[in-house]
C-alpha cells in the first residue's frame, strides 16, 4: 500500500444525506462550519485544516473530510464531529475512491466580492 492509498483509507467521509430519508441535510453550509472550527485565515482567505475540511463528492452533496489524525490531535472535536453525525443519521464511509470527492478550492469558493 502507498502512500497514497494510505491518506485515502485514514479518513472518514460524512455526507450530508440523510441516512434513513436520503434528504439533504440542512443548513447547506453544515461542512463549511464545521470545518471552520481548525480553519484560519491567511490573506482574507479560509485555509482549511488537512484534518477537517469540506469537500463535495460527485453527485454534488455536501461533504466534510475527517481525518483519523484528529482523533489523536483533538479527541473532544472528533467526538463531536461522530455524535454530529450519528444524532443527524448522516451518511458516513471510509470506503472511498479519490476520484469520488471534489476538493473545494479555497481561492474559489472564498473570494471576496470584488476581487479579480
């Protein structure tokens, strides 16, 4: 196994869909809050943490990335994150193909009106 497929299988995907409904959980910015908890700014930008972050998968549901490292960098925010999930009845999987999650880019999805 490489590297690669390593940093593939130390993750946890939570989407958010409803498990029992198949409805999108709300609100749609869920991820994006989350994540915004190991987030810093750095030139008017989000900088996502490589541990928690927001991703979209290819049917275009919202996602967030967990990375197991948090369990061990900060145990509280993990269990948080799984009671989260659990207490929505999230969509959760550690199963995934690279090619399934479409990584938000931060210089897209967090410029500030105005800029070019």
């Amino acid at each position: 196994m490489d590297d690669d497929e390593k940093s593939v299988k130390n993750k946890l995907i939570i989407e958010g869909i409803d498990s029992q409904t198949g409805k999108k959980f709300r609100p749609a910015d869920w991820a994006e809050r989350m994540s915004g908890s190991l987030s810093t700014f750095r030139n008017r930008r989000i900088i996502y943490s490589p541990n928690l972050r927001p991703a979209i998968n290819k049917s275009g549901n919202k996602c967030m990335i967990v990375d197991d490292e948090l369990k061990e960098t900060n145990p509280a925010l993990y269990n948080n994150i799984i009671e989260f999930a659990k207490k929505n009845k999230l969509k959760t999987n550690r199963n995934i193909n690279k090619p399934d999650i479409i990584n938000k880019s931060n210089k897209d999805k967090h410029k500030n009106k105005g800029e070019d």
